[in-house]
C-alpha cells in the first residue's frame, strides 16, 4: 500500500461518523407522534382552555399546579354521547381525579378517537370558586 496513513484516517473518519448515529430512528418517531401540551391549573382557571386536538392524536396533558393543590377529572366520553357508547377518549391509565400539589406536575395521556367536546373540571376543592374552575377538550375530525 502506498500511502497508508489515508486508510488509517478513512477508518478513523468512518468510526468517528457511525459513532454520532442515533440508535434507532423508531424511537425518535415514536416521541414525535405525541402532542404534549402544557396545563397550568390556578385558582380558578386552566390555561388553554379549550384545548384542541386532532382525531387520532396520541395526547399528553402535563398539568402543572402553580399556586396550590388542585385536581384534573375528563369525561371519556364526548358531550351530548351517550356514556354506554364507545369511549371518545382512551387512556392509559387515569384514577377518576388527579390530584396535581402546588408546583407539581402531574401528566394525563389518553389517544383522542371521537371528535366532539370533552369537559374537564377541577376535582380538588381549590377555594370558593372551585365550581367555577372548568374547561374543554375539543377533538377536531
């Protein structure tokens, strides 16, 4: 071989190159098909509210108490639908209230299947507004 030193640095070159590769292209799709969206909850609001969504969107609420505790609760089933249909919104997992303490973050995913309106209210009584302290979910065909 006459110039060596080239195969030696194509070598380093190749290996310094695959190195930087992320493992698995799957992984970061599956990230991406997740829309996350940030809920404040405050005494005696969320913000967004409404909160719109696509049909078949894969959704990550992550609820974020800022002044004191509060909770989360959604119907799974669309206004006006009958509660003994299908459910509009599947989770993964959701106890009847989340409760969310102050400056804590606490996430709710579900897959959005069923266009329609969806309410949420607060389920931790939060002051003397509580009942006041509502919102929707909007999943948009």
């Amino acid at each position: 071989m006459k110039y060596p030193w080239i195969y030696a640095l194509l070598v380093a070159t190749t290996v310094s190159l695959t190195s930087d590769v992320p493992p698995s292209s799957a992984q970061s799709s599956m990230s991406d098909s997740v829309q996350v969206i940030e809920v404040t909850a405050s005494k005696y609001e969320f913000n967004p509210s409404p909160i719109r969504v696509k049909q078949g969107t894969k959704v990550q609420l992550k609820i974020t108490a800022t002044d004191h505790v509060h909770g989360f609760r959604i119907s799974p089933f669309a206004d006006g639908s009958e509660a003994k249909g299908s459910q509009g919104l599947v989770f993964s997992s959701l106890p009847d209230c989340v409760k969310i303490e102050k400056a804590q973050t606490e996430i709710v995913e579900f897959m959005a299947r069923t266009p329609g309106t969806y309410p949420f209210k607060c389920c931790v009584h939060c002051g003397w507004r509580h009942r006041s302290m509502k919102g929707d979910l909007i999943v948009e065909p």
